[in-house]
C-alpha cells in the first residue's frame, strides 16, 4: 500500500471516529450531497460552536463525504 492509500485510509477512520462521535448531539445525514448542502449551511466550526454530524458511511461513499467536507472549508 502505497503512502497515499494510507494516509487516506488514515483520515477516512479519523473522520469515522469524529462522526461517530457526535452521535448524541448532531445532525444526522445519510449521503455525501445532503453533507455538504447541510455544512454550506453552517456558520465557521469552532470551539465555542462545533458543527456535529452523526452519518454512516461505507467505502463507496468515503471519497465523496471527504470531497464534500473539504469542499465546505469547515
């Protein structure tokens, strides 16, 4: 495997963990679209406000739920 594969892999399970996380206190969403229209919604994430999504992704979904998490900025 190469570097890139692991680094992604990497953040796939951090944001699964993240995500999992806030599973008492978030939004809950179930594909990448609704995602990102939700963040887009979203004012900045930050201590005092943190944005909390609670979604349940499989492989076929991970590139498209980081593509939109990325793309929102937050």
């Amino acid at each position: 495997m190469n570097n890139t594969n692991k680094m992604f892999r990497i953040i796939a399970f951090a944001l699964i963990f993240i995500l999992s996380a806030a599973v008492c206190f978030g939004q809950t969403l179930n594909n990448a679209e609704d995602l990102k229209k939700y963040l887009n919604s979203q004012p900045a994430n930050s201590p005092n406000n943190p944005i909390n999504i609670t979604m349940t992704i499989n492989d076929p979904m991970l590139r498209s739920v980081v593509s939109a998490i990325n793309s929102a900025g937050k």
